[in-house]
C-alpha cells in the first residue's frame, strides 16, 4: 500500500466527514452484534429445555418483546448503514475530485517536453481509467475496509463467549483464508498493471484513430483499422480477464473453507449439547456468528484484491506527479506586472538543443526587436523559425546564451507574469467547445460582451459573427468544425486584441488560407500589430513585406537580414525564396483560369 499511502494529504483534508462514516460504521457494527445477541435470547424460549419450565404466556410475552426490541435494532441498524454508505461514499468522491484537480493542476505547469514525450491517449488514461480504479476503493472498498473488521471483532467476539472452545476450533480455518488473499494479492497486482497498461494502450489508439476519421474514410482503411483494434482490444479483454480469473478461483476457496468452519462447528456443537455443556439456542446463534464472520472474510478477500489493484492505479497516478517541470521560476523571479514593461526583445548568441538530442536547432542567434518593431523571420521549413518562437513564452529555455526583456534575462522573470504579456495568432488555430464569445474571451477573464465584440469588429470577425442565428452564443464544435480557415484565424486575432498583448507572436498566420480570406485577415493583423513588439513567422512573403526586419533562417543559423526591398537586392537566399513562391502563385493563378475555359468548352 505504499502508493496508495500517498493519498493521506487528501483523505486527511476530509477527516470529519471520514470520522463520522466511521462513527455510522461502529454504530453498524454494534447493531450487527446486538442483533447476533437478541437472535439467541428470541430463539432460547423457542428451543431450551431450561426455558421451558416457564409457562406458554410467559414465553410468548418475552417473544413478543425480543421481536419488537430487534425490529427496533434493525431500524438502527439500517439507519447506521445508510449514514455509513453515503458519508463515506461522497467523502470517497471529494477526495477523487480534489486528486483529479491536483493532477489536472500538476500536468498544466509541466514542461511542454512532457507533452511530446507521452501519448494523448496514455495521459488520458492516467486521469479516467487509473482514478477509475482508485474510485472503486474510495467509495465502496472503503466502507468494507472500516465496516468488515468491526463487524468480525464483534462476531468472534460473542462466538468466544458463547463457546470459547469451539470458536478455537473455527478460528483455526483463518490462517488459510488469509495466506489465499495475500497470495492471491500479490498476483492481482501484476495483472491490474498490465490491465492498466493494456488499457491505456486501447484509449491512445482510440483517441488517435477517432481524431484521424476523416482520413481513415478518405483513404478507405476502415477494414484495415478494425482488424488493428481488434488485436489491440483482444490484448485489452486478456488483460481484464487475468484478474477476474483469480478473483473467481479466490472467492469458491474461501466459501469452501467458511462452510467447513460451520460444519465442523455444527458437530462440535451439536456434541457439547447433548453433554449438556452448550444450549440449542447459543449453537444457532453461533452459526449466524460463523456465517457472519465467513462474509466479513470474503468481504475483506475483496478488499484486499481491490487495495491491489488500487495501489497499482495509485502508482501510475504519482508516476505522473513525481515528473517535475523543466521550466520553472527562479528561487526570486521578477514579477512584471510591477514593471512598466516597453517591449524591448534581444536575443544574445541563443543556442539551443531539445532535450534528449544532442543536434543543434539553433546555433549563435542573436538579433533585437524595439518596441513596437515587426520582425518576421523567413526560411525553409525546418530552420528553426518555430522554435525561436517557443523560446518568447518559455515553452523551452535556450541551452546557451539568453534572451532578454527590457534588459531582464527571460529566465529571472516568473513564467505567469511573462506569459500575460504575450499574445499568439497560431498557423491552426485552437478553438474549444463552448460558445463564440467564450472562444474570444479565451485568456481574459473578466471581458464583457461590449469589449468582445469591439475585439471582433477590429478583427473582421463581427461581420460573419452576426450572421449566425446565435451569433456571439453561438456554439463551437470540436476544433473549430463549421468554420472556415479565415474565420478561425480571424477568431484568434480578435482573441489576442481583446487580450491586448504587449509581444505578439504570428506563426504562419495565413499560411494555409485562400486570397480573399488573407485580404481580411492581413487587414486584422495590421490592426493588431499596431505597437506591439511583434514576431512573425511566414511562408507567405506578402504578410512579410512591411516587416521592419526580415531575418532568413537556415538549418539554424541567420544566414541574412534587411527589409524586404534590401534582401531582394542583394539576390541572395530571400531573393531565391521570393522567386520560388512568385512562380508557384503565377502557376495557381494559370491553373486556376484554366479550369472555368475547360468546362465552357466541354
């Protein structure tokens, strides 16, 4: 249980509700006792020779009252019960909750390395399957856990007193009960961690094919893929299958050895009634002790398969919170937010290598932005563009030299206060479900509809907005679906002007977008750069041409840099990249009038 032992902090933040579902559990268990008592003094009357001297209305009045007294204990009893059962339960459930918000919390401050290293599907798994298992013992085990040893301390307790000599005898079959649990523990354990990696695997695998959909059908792989999750959801059922085929094996031996303990005790019983040394009434009441008992044990072999297979869950859990961030604060980070921030970027021979590889991406970059500069950076795919952009908000932190802000060496700033003053126009931008105007107000908390829409307007957004029947509320499916390029990029431009930014990052903003769309996104983002210190990266040289410096990019190094005009003088790399895209456009351009001719003459 040493994983599942890590839980204390939040099972120790719900310690009142915990000591009152314990409260309601003794008080269970004591009923149980009491109704195991009063079971023997209602059947005494019924079967005891001693009992029968007395005459037949006085035993029938004692009946009666026994009767009325256990119908009493058994509102008690399930009173106490149903106290015991929601109190834990809902206690189980906030501590899942506080846990799932804990890690939820924990993975958003990892480094972004962390997210390229794990699959989707697996960090998925780690929050639904694995807290799935732990919910299992949070909220129906944990009412076994506390309730089964009061309830077998109580039954052995009044089989004790009963006849100490026979509960000997029956106390004697718990050893075995217990080595079958520990055993079987130990082997449920392993098969749980290979059901929760089996698991995992099956959630990855679904999350990316379902993701890929419209490829799989435009491709027509379907059969292809149904056999793949065929074999990775039979790898799945194996796995799920190991543990029920040890808890099945478990739970007949253990209802075996329990109803040995009530045959011997019926023989042994039986034997010290006719001696004289035992009444009928104490035998029966003994029996109901030994089944009582039997279902606590059983009870606690479940327990014991579920502790197993919740400290494996556990383990994959804290596996998750023992990964600690790459990029963190300083020991005294500098809060921006009590600066005048101008906008002043400098990058000083900035190296840099992705963790785990040793290659370069970028080799002696140095260059300034002023504030309110445009500086687009221009190259082949693979340069290093992007990753210079990933350095501005910390997503990584260069491996050698530094980039500094207003003078103040990015590292030494705290990563919130950095990050509030930056806004980013990504190339695919990220749309959530929820409404239009909670899409926009994505990272401005606070924002009115009034201030949303001024945001629009100046975006070209509020034009198609108001077309839609719901307009600002209307809803947004996943990634964006019903929305074209244009609109989505013009979404997040007047995202980042609501967020009013003091750097701005564009990354290939209109890259993928037709010429009508670019005309008014390129109008958007003129308005958004307004003042803003701003990084563009491009593969379009018209979103460039007015940038105050271009620097060209190649295999990590700055190979050029000037304005538009100076670098296609010089006939250099930017002058041959220039050409290259020229040409491409002029070809789409002839194609493009070559088809509306082609049908006409067909």
């Amino acid at each position: 249980m040493e994983n599942l032992k890590r839980l204390w902090p939040y099972v120790r933040a719900q310690r009142s509700s915990l000591l009152l579902g314990i409260l309601c559990t003794a008080l269970s268990g004591l009923f149980n006792g009491l109704f195991l008592w009063l079971s023997k003094e209602v059947l005494s009357p019924v079967v005891d020779k001693q009992a029968q001297v007395a005459s037949d209305a006085q035993r029938q009045s004692r009946l009666d009252l026994m009767v009325v007294i256990i119908l009493v204990v058994a509102v008690g009893r399930l009173a106490a019960d149903a106290g015991k059962i929601y109190i834990l339960q809902r206690t189980g459930q906030r501590i899942l909750a506080r846990l799932r918000e804990s890690l939820f919390g924990h993975l958003s401050t990892l480094s972004i390395n962390f997210f390229e290293r794990k699959r989707t599907g697996e960090v998925m798994s780690r929050l639904t399957n694995d807290i799935g298992a732990l919910q299992t013992v949070l909220t129906t085990a944990v009412v076994s856990f506390i309730a089964a040893p009061i309830d077998l301390a109580i039954s052995v307790g009044l089989m004790l007193y009963w006849n100490w000599r026979l509960t000997l005898f029956v106390v004697v079959l718990l050893p075995p009960i217990a080595f079958a649990i520990t055993r079987a523990g130990k082997k449920i354990k392993e098969a749980v961690k290979d059901l929760t990696d089996k698991n995992a695997q099956l959630t990855d695998y679904l999350q990316e094919k379902i993701a890929a959909m419209r490829l799989i059908q435009t491709f027509g792989t379907n059969r292809y893929e149904v056999g793949q999750f065929q074999a990775v959801n039979t790898r799945s059922y194996r796995a799920t299958m190991s543990p029920i085929r040890i808890q099945s094996t478990l739970a007949p031996m253990i209802e075996l050895i329990g109803m040995s303990g009530i045959v011997i005790a019926l023989w042994f019983g039986s034997r010290d009634i006719i001696a004289g040394r035992m009444e009928a009434a104490a035998l029966l009441s003994f029996l109901l002790a030994i089944h009582r008992t039997a279902m606590n044990a059983k009870a606690m072999a479940n327990l014991n398969l579920l502790i197993s297979s919740a400290d494996a869950a556990a383990a994959r859990i804290f596996e998750f919170f023992d990964e600690q961030p790459q990029i963190k604060d300083a020991p005294e980070a500098i809060d921006l937010a009590t600066r005048n921030v101008g906008g002043h970027l400098r990058f000083e021979r900035v190296r840099f290598s992705y963790p785990g590889d040793d290659r370069e991406v970028l080799r002696d970059i140095s260059f300034e932005i002023k504030p309110g500069q445009v500086v687009a950076l221009a190259g082949l795919s693979g340069s290093g563009k992007t990753t210079i952009a990933s350095l501005l908000p910390r997503l990584y932190d260069p491996t050698g030299g530094r980039i500094t802000l207003d003078g103040l060496d990015l590292r030494d700033v705290s990563l919130q206060s950095l990050r509030d003053l930056i806004g980013a126009v990504p190339q695919d931008t990220t749309l959530f479900h929820g409404t239009l105007r909670d899409n926009i107000a994505y990272g401005s908390e606070g924002a009115t509809l009034d201030q949303i829409v001024a945001a629009a307007r100046r975006a070209h957004a509020d034009e198609f907005i108001r077309t839609l029947p719901e307009a600002y509320d209307a809803p947004v499916g996943e990634r964006g679906h019903g929305f074209s390029g244009g609109q989505k990029q013009r979404l997040a431009i007047a995202r980042a002007l609501l967020r009013n930014p003091k750097l701005l990052i564009l990354d290939e903003a209109t890259s993928a977008l037709d010429a009508e769309s670019e005309g008014l996104v390129q109008d958007a983002l003129a308005e958004l750069m307004k003042g803003r210190t701003t990084l563009i990266i491009a593969h379009r040289f018209s979103t460039i041409v007015n940038a105050d410096l271009i620097l060209v990019m190649d295999q990590g190094q700055i190979i050029e840099s000037g304005t538009h005009a100076q670098l296609l003088a010089r006939q250099g790399q930017y002058w041959r990249l220039y050409q290259m895209q020229a040409f491409q456009n002029k070809r789409g351009e002839i194609e493009a009038n070559e088809i509306p001719s082609q049908a006409l003459s067909a």
